[in-house]
C-alpha cells in the first residue's frame, strides 16, 4: 500500500479501492496514516514531502476514494481516524424490479413487468423466511444469475413464459438451499406462481452417460448423487464462477469428476463440451 500511494502522490492520478472495509482491521490503521500524510501535504501546499522515508514530488491533483459495502459479512467497519479522511456519498439501494424488467424486456419477454416483481418478491421471502447460511446470497448477484436464466431459457424453450421465470428461479436456487429451506422455498414459488407446473427437463442423455461413468468410477449412481450433478451443470450455465460447498466425504469432488467425464463423454452433441480440469493450491500463488 505505500509503494502504491507513493505511485499515486507523485503522479496526481486519481484512484479508488473497491470493497476498501474489506481489509483486514490492522492494515486499515496504518492506511489512515499513509492518506493524512498525504492529504496534510496537499492542504500544506507542498511541493515536495516526506513519505515513509521517502523523499517525493507531490502533485497536488491526486486523489483517493473508496467504496464500502458497511454490515455485509468478512467486513470491517472503517476505524473513525480514517473514516475523518474521506467525505461519505450516500447511495440509494437500486430498484431491483425496474432492473429485471428491463433486462426481461431486453431478451424478448412481453410480461417482463409482471415476472421481474414475482422474482424479486421470491428473493426478497427467501430472505426473510429461510435459514441464515454463508452462502446464502439474494441479492443483485442472485438476481443477475435469474435474469441470464430467463434469457437462455427463452431462446431455448417454447415454453409460456411464466414456466421459464420459474424454471429459471429453481435452476438457480434450488442447487445452494440446505435440506430444510428446500419445502419453505417450494411453498414462496407455489404462491408466487399458483398452478405453474414446468415440464421436467430432458437431461436423458447427460444422466444415462453420467450413470456408466460412475460404474466407471466404482461410484453408485443414486439419484441424489446424479441430481447434484445436474445441479452443478445448472449453475455453470448462468454463473461465471461458484463454489461447490459441504462437509467432508460429502462427495464434492466426485460430483466434479463425474460431471466432467460426461461432459467430455458426449463432446459431439452441441450441448455439451469437451471439460479441462486444471487445479490450483491457492497457497502456492503470492
């Protein structure tokens, strides 16, 4: 962080750290000290100033902001020594269901209107109603991930659309919620959407290979191992990237392997491509 502000303070550029209350609670105080050293140089007027043992130009023209997310979890609060360097702005919390019409609208659904508030509704009773988990997320990231469903069902289906918003909404839920919250969540969806029944999806070809590769792997292809998997092809498809969470001896890695094998298996059909596993210990990279 001080070569940074070095870099900044003799250049004049202007920056902002993202998820600043990110940091650890340590680190925080000696940032504090580093920013003052530099904003007390610029009220000074100086043109050149000591930092950290370091004789430098200054130009007056840089600047630091930071944005902060207060209350969300692995957060620190900001210590008020820095929180008196930097004057807040205050933002609005988003309009989730103007967000989603729109984003609908854009992929061609007539009813974006009427769809973007049931799923906001459906994220914001799952909220409020199910069990606190970690990885429990309903917030803009969840919504996005629904939306890109939506999207990729409607060019794929030809389906009503109230089938594809609650098709979408399951494929992207269901996957993360622990036993319990599943019965609570199904009973949001069957009051949001009273009577919608989505046809089962035709996975014939993915759970047939599946189920030869885990004899393949001395696995036994119960139903609930096989879900799972089609579980974490469902959430590859809308996500960017996700983690795949449970106790040891859970069978995560095997899930991984045995969708990967299918995958790879069934590489000529265009549904389906050939899967390349590199792995990474997260410790070895600095």
């Amino acid at each position: 962080m001080g070569k940074f502000f070095k870099g900044l303070a003799s250049s004049g550029c202007w920056n902002c750290f993202d998820e600043f209350n990110r940091i650890d609670l340590e680190v925080l105080s000696v940032i504090a000290q580093q920013v003052l050293t530099i904003q007390t140089a610029i009220v000074n007027k100086q043109r050149r100033f000591m930092f950290e043992g370091t004789d430098l130009n200054l130009n007056r023209a840089c600047s630091v902001n930071i944005t902060m997310n207060p209350g969300y979890a692995g957060r620190s609060e900001l210590p008020d020594n820095l929180k008196a360097l930097f004057r807040t702005c205050a933002m609005m919390v988003p309009d989730y269901a103007l967000i989603g019409e729109i984003d609908l609208y854009s992929y061609g659904f007539s009813k974006a209107r009427y769809l973007a508030i049931k799923i906001v509704s459906s994220l914001t009773l799952s909220s409020e109603q199910l069990s606190s988990q970690d990885h429990y997320d309903f917030g803009m990231r969840a919504l996005k991930a629904i939306l890109t469903a939506c999207g990729n069902l409607f060019r794929q289906l030809d389906w009503p659309e109230d089938q594809i918003g609650l098709r979408a909404l399951n494929d992207v839920n269901l996957p993360k919620f622990t036993s319990n919250d599943i019965p609570l969540y199904k009973g949001i969806t069957s009051d949001l959407f009273p009577g919608v029944v989505t046809p089962a999806p035709d996975y014939e070809l993915l759970l047939s290979t599946m189920t030869t590769c885990c004899k393949q792997e001395n696995l036994q292809p119960k139903p609930e191992f096989l879900n799972k998997c089609i579980q974490l092809y469902e959430t590859i498809m809308v996500r960017h990237g996700l983690m795949v969470v449970g106790g040891a001896y859970s069978g995560k890695t095997k899930v991984i392997d045995v969708l990967k094998l299918a995958m790879s298996s069934i590489k000529d059909n265009p549904l389906y491509v050939n899967v390349v596993c590199t792995f990474m210990n997260p410790k070895s990279i600095l």
